[in-house]
C-alpha cells in the first residue's frame, strides 16, 4: 500500500479520478495499491483519460470522501447548531 499527501494535489485524491483508493488514518492522506494503479479521469483536465494516481493537473479537487474525513469537532446527533 502506498501513502500519498493530499496537499501534493495528485489524482489520487482528486474527486475526478476514479481508480481504486482510500482513506488514510488521517484526512490529509489517502492509501492507493501502488505508484502504477490507473483510473479514468471524470470531468477534469484529462476528462475521459486514464490517469496514473500520482499524476497531476490544473484541474484538482479535493476527493469529497476525504473532505468528510476532515470535519473536526461534528454536531451531537439531535444538537442543529
């Protein structure tokens, strides 16, 4: 398993990218097989393109999976803010 930073901005943890991942311990890390897993790129700068999960582009966005990894200190079930 390879552990990649999210803040390098890779396919890997782009919401586009549809090669298989996931989550780290941590919302700043996401977990691919290896450097060579390939997913097609859905909507980015590559759209319709198979991408290698440490690829690049202009065209990131945070996987929205991770983002949800990444509240801190959530609402109490039943306590609406």
């Amino acid at each position: 398993m390879v552990i990649q930073a999210v803040d390098r901005k890779r396919c890997a943890s782009c919401e586009r990218w549809t090669g298989p991942r996931q989550g780290g311990d941590s919302p700043d890390i996401v977990c691919v097989e290896s450097e060579t897993v390939t997913g097609l790129c859905n909507g980015g700068g590559w759209h319709g393109a198979e991408r290698r999960a440490r690829s690049a582009c202009g065209h990131w966005l945070r996987w929205l999976a991770l983002a949800r990894g990444a509240e801190t200190d959530p609402a109490p079930p039943g306590k609406n803010g």
